[in-house]
C-alpha cells in the first residue's frame, strides 16, 4: 500500500519511493523519507503530513502516492 | 576574513546576519525566506569581516531554485569560515547538511539554535558528547539582539583558533548520541490548522477581521488614519498661516504646503491601516501559519497550475509586489514561476491599498470597504484565472509538492513586532524619499509651462504636467474622467503606487468624479502596470521579455476592464436585466433537459 492509504495516527515503515525526479528523490531523502525509514502519518484532504526524522514534512497526493509502505507492530 | 552563514531554511541564519550587520532583511517562520546571496559587514574586535547570508538548504545537491543558489557558492568555497546554524530541534537532519559542509574541508562552527523550541517538545542535547564528535558546536539563543554579537566575537576568537585550517574528522553518530528527540511534533494544534476546513475558515475570518479592523467604518485603522489626515490639514494651514504673515512668496507657499505637506503628509494619514494590515500578514508568516495553510490550499491551487508554495508569493503580494516576485524563487518549478509572475502583478499591493482607501472613503467608509475588498478579491481571482490560462494553454501536468513544516509559535507577538516596525519603516523612508521627491517634480511641473515660467495657482492648465496629464487622460475619457490631474497621477504612480495620492494631494485635487467614474478609475489602478521597481524584479526573474509583456498587457487589460465597469456601472439596470433574462435562460434550458429525459425515459 502507499502512504494515502494508511489510517490516520499509524506508523510506518517505507518499502520504496518510486518518484521519477532525481532532485525530489534527494530532497525526501535528505528529510528522512528513505527505504526502511519508520515514519508517522497524519492525513488530510491536502494529502499526507508524515513525521520523520523529527521534521514535519507535507506531501501532496502526487507524491504520498508513490510511497509504497507497510504498517509497523 | 570571509564568513559564510548556512544552514538548513528557517535556522535562524538571517536573524543573525541582520544582528551582525545591522540589516534590515527579511526574517520568518517558513522554509525560503531568503532567496538569495547577503552581502554585510561587520566589526569584530576591531576587524572588519565580511558577511554572507545564504538562502537555507538541506543538501549541496539543492532541490529549488534558491538551494541550488546556495550549493553552488558553498562549493566554489570563495571563503575562509563557515557558520553552520543549526535548528536545535531538527538536529538530526541538519547533520546531513553538517557531513556534507565537512566534506568541503573548510574551518566550521555549528551554532545551536532556538533550543528553548527542542525543550518544550521535551528533547535536548548533550553538548558534552557533542565536543567528541570532531566539530565546534555552541548552544546560541539568537533572539536577543545584544548578546549575538558577544557570542559571535566570542566563536571567532576562541573557537576559530581551534578550527583553523581543515577540519579533521566528524563523527556523525557521536553527535546523533548526543541528541534527544522530542516526543511528538505533530501537536494536536497542528491536527486542527492542518485540517482544510477549519483552517480556510480560521483563515478567511482572519482576512476579514484584519481588513475591518484596518478601514472599516468603526475599525480602529480607520478612526486614527482620521485623525491623522485631519491633523495634516490643520499643520498645512498654521504652516500657511506662518509663512504668509512672513510675506513668503507664492511659490515658497505652495512648494512647502502643497508639495511637500499636501503630497507627503497626505500618506502618512494612512499609517494606521497600514500598520494593522501588515500585522496580520507579519503573524501569519512568524507564527508558521503560512506554511500550514499554503499545504491546505496546494490542492486547490494545483488547479490553476500552481503549488501551495506559491501561496507564500500570492500572500506576500498582499503588502508589496516586488518581494512577491523575488519569492518565487522558492518554487522548483521555473515554468510555475514565470506563471506566478503573471499574475502576482494582479494582487493589490499595500501601497495601491493606500490609493482604494483615498479615492473610496469619499464616498462612504461602507463604500470604502466593500469595494476596497471586492478589489482584493477579484484581483486573487484574476491572478488565478491567468495561471488558469496558462497551464491550459501548455497542457502541463501537475508538478509534485513537498514542504517542511516549521514548528508552530502561536505566541509570537514579540517576533512579529520587528518585522512589523520595520515595514512600517520602510514606508516612512519610502515616503520621505521617492514620494517626496515625485511630489517636488510634480509640484514643479505643475508651477511652470514649456517657457519655464512660474505659473500661480489659477493658471495651472498652462503647466508642463498639465499638457502630459491631458494626454493620459484622453485613454480615461471614456470612463468619465477628463482631468489631467488624475492623468499625471497615474504616471507619478508607475514610481510608486503612493505617489497618486501625493500627487492629487499636490495638486489640490476636489474629488470631482461620479461614483461610476471612481469605481473605474480604481479598476484600472488596480491592474494597470506595477511600480517600477516591481517590472525590475520581474525583469530579473523572468527576462525583459515578460517585464515589457507585463507593462503593455497589464496596460491593455486595465483599460479594457475600467472600461466594463465603468458601463456596466452606468447601465446597472441594463445590467441586472442581463443577469435575470441570463439567468431565465439557463433555467429554461435546464428545465427543457429534465423533459428530454423525462420524455426519453417514458419512451424506452
């Protein structure tokens, strides 16, 4: 599953990000959005709010939608 | 020496170049307030250093247009010292940055920052593992102006002796050691902002209250902007008076009590509204409600081809379009860029506020507000509508949007103060310059004719400006207006939107225009070109391609739309019948599909 469909208030860990712009790969990388990062999700209508590496990054649809995950324990 | 600040955005790197300087420059609670390289300097223990401010990235590879910017001055590495500010509560990811600023083998001194926000959040940090992991770090508080230079004299002293030449080792997982997380950054406030309804609703009230407040029939801008402008008036007589009973001559008189007090003064009146309006766009930006809402908004604005980051530049142009324009340079996208640059100069700038609230309040401070916002509005919707046009035109795509949250600060007054005095500064030096200087030369133009004559009061037709203002003037005829007067303010406003009114004011201007007429001489203020300094902007940021395209559509397209107005205002009962039989229309066609189908149903 990607980031949009996880529940509200869940913590997950990511299996891969498929987003094709090198730049925006590195900047997610940069702000702990990385394979096997554990993050914490929050969802709005705007798209996902995830909090990893203790920095609150906003994502949009587009882009939480290219974030494959699975639920942590 | 070279000093060169960096960091992750929003560390606090510009706080503490503008302490070190003594500068003026932006500050805020967002990621990209700083859009480009700051030059200062600055006097150390009576050496005299340079000081540049970099915009804030989180790598040397650099995702905007402004990090890219930033990367690349670091790794020319023209510099002798690096100051690495680092936000104490996204230590962590600032040592990405940190690894990579070591790897450019340069003297670094990292300075902890806002500590006292890690703390609340229940983390900290260890400064005494922190001294293991091969680097200088300091624990700062860069709030307090006086203590920062001690500080900072203190680093170069103590701490660059031991830094001196390349560093030689960094342990980032000694320094990870020494870090305590907080517990949860995702606030329960934040849940509630970060909702789309409630945060458009708190939203929306805020513009509201702030826009009542500033110049609404009982608002508290609009009681002292009265009493300002009635004070003007009565200072210009007694100056009258005085230079009078002191046989000055003509000219003496009407240069000071014309030119200056009735061009200058006639601003000032509207300080009050101003400083409220301002307020509220200072809260947004230094609380970091700015970056909740622009994420809130990213879905809709993504439909005019835009990204919630671009809610930054259409907020700021609220108070003046030219920082508007250079914000775009926080967008990674170029061709949303140049998108958004065709619109910003459709938001109403604080200083074209300034001309509604002249020109409207003579008609009703009700008049005043309702048509004062309706311009507001309609002008984010038109900047809106171009990009709407201009995505459709390309047939793009979507672009991805991401953007870091800075921590919320909802109890900000003393932080949203400074930059508050400051714009308000800015528009006091703004006015005792540039609008000074327009209302002398307009004074001057408007005292002479072509012989260089001086000309009395009664004889103004004859003037220089006079013969100018007609021929602009001679474009509004169809609007009802045929006075150069209102011709030579517009050009004076194309130096800067204030300069209308001072040179109305100047002028001894009676307020002749129907309310018709007014209406559409606001609709073209409104959108005709922006101030010079704006097109430069625009000319930076885009080329002289889209800064000459501005100047002649935003002409065009004002003198067309003051047009509309201005007949649909004249023929309001032709207008209204328009709307009902439009509107008897469309039912009627709706009501004829419902039969279609109805009828199409029965028959299969």
């Amino acid at each position: 599953m990607n980031l949009i469909d996880v529940k509200n208030g869940l913590t997950v860990k990511i299996l891969a990000v498929s987003v094709e712009n090198k730049d925006l790969l590195k900047k997610l990388g940069d702000l702990g959005i990385k394979i096997g990062a554990t993050v914490k999700c929050e969802k709005n209508s705007g798209g996902v709010i995830v909090s990893a590496n203790n920095v609150l990054v906003a994502l949009n649809k587009d882009v939480a939608s290219k974030i494959e995950v699975y639920l942590c324990e | 020496m070279r000093i060169v600040l960096t960091g992750n955005p929003n560390s606090g790197k510009t706080t503490l170049f503008n302490a070190l300087t003594g500068s003026n420059e932006r500050v805020g609670n967002w990621h990209g307030v700083t859009v480009s390289v700051l030059k200062g300097k600055v006097k150390l223990s009576g050496k005299l250093h340079e000081v540049y401010d970099l915009p804030g990235l989180t790598s040397l590879n650099g995702y905007t247009l402004e990090e890219k910017s930033a990367a690349e001055f670091l790794k020319k590495g023209d510099y002798d010292l690096i100051i690495n500010v680092i936000e104490a509560s996204r230590f962590s990811v600032a040592l990405n940055l940190t690894e990579e600023l070591f790897a450019l083998r340069k003297p670094i001194i990292c300075l902890v920052n806002m500590s006292e926000d890690l703390e609340r959040l229940g983390g900290n940090i260890n400064y005494n593992i922190l001294a293991d992991s091969g680097l200088v770090f300091k624990k700062t508080d860069l709030r307090y102006k006086s203590r920062v230079k001690k500080i900072f004299e203190r680093c170069l002293v103590e701490d660059f002796t031991k830094v001196n030449g390349e560093p030689n080792k960094f342990d980032r997982v000694m320094a990870l050691k020494a870090f305590k997380s907080p517990k949860n950054i995702f606030t329960k406030t934040d849940k509630i902002l970060t909702n789309a309804a409630f945060s458009t609703l708190i939203f929306a009230i805020a513009i509201a209250v702030s826009f009542y407040l500033s110049f609404g029939k009982f608002g508290i801008g609009k009681i002292l902007s009265d009493l300002l402008i009635t004070t003007v008036v009565k200072a210009g007589d007694i100056v009258e008076n005085i230079l009078r009973q002191n046989n000055a001559n003509d000219f003496t008189v009407r240069l000071i009590v014309e030119g200056v007090i009735g061009g200058v003064g006639s601003l000032l009146g509207f300080l009050p509204p101003l400083f409220l309006l301002n307020f509220f766009l200072c809260y947004l930006e230094q609380s970091g409600l700015i970056a909740r809402i622009s994420f809130v908004f990213d879905g809709f604005l993504s439909k005019f081809g835009l990204n919630g980051r671009a809610l930054f530049a259409l907020i700021t142009g609220f108070g003046c379009t030219t920082i508007s324009i250079l914000m775009t340079r926080g967008l990674e996208n170029e061709r949303v860029k140049h998108r958004l640059i065709l619109g910003l100069p459709f938001i109403s700038c604080s200083a074209k506020f300034v001309v509604y609230l002249y020109i409207a309040s003579c008609y009703g401070s009700v008049f005043a507000f309702l048509l004062t916002v309706s311009i507001y509005l309609f002008g984010f919707i038109l900047a809106l509508a171009v990009s709407f046009m201009d995505v459709k035109l390309l047939n793009e795509n979507y672009s991805p949007f991401i953007m870091e949250l800075p921590i919320l600060r909802l109890k900000c007054l003393k932080n949203t103060v400074k930059p508050l005095l400051n714009s308000v500064k800015q528009f006091i030096i703004k006015v005792s310059t540039i609008i000074l200087a327009v209302s002398i030369v307009t004074f001057l133009l408007g005292s002479i004719n072509f012989k260089f004559e001086y000309l009395p009061s009664n004889r103004i037709d004859e003037s220089i400006l006079s013969f100018f203002g007609q021929g602009v003037s001679l474009i509004l005829k169809p609007i009802g207006v045929n006075d150069y007067k209102i011709g030579s303010a517009l050009i004076s406003g194309l130096f800067a939107k204030e300069a209308f009114i001072s040179t109305l004011a100047s002028l001894n201007y009676d307020y002749s225009l129907t309310i018709e007429s007014a209406i559409a001489i606001l609709s073209f203020v409104a959108f005709y070109p922006p101030c010079l300094t704006a097109l430069g902007a625009i000319r930076r940021e885009a080329g002289v391609f889209q800064a000459v395209y501005c100047f002649l559509f935003q002409t065009a397209f004002a003198l067309l739309f003051s047009y509309l107005v201005y007949f649909l205002c004249k023929r309001l009962t032709v207008l209204l019948l328009f709307i009902f039989l439009t509107a008897l229309f469309i039912f009627a066609v709706k009501v004829g599909n419902k039969n279609e189908k109805f009828h199409c149903k029965g028959k299969n």
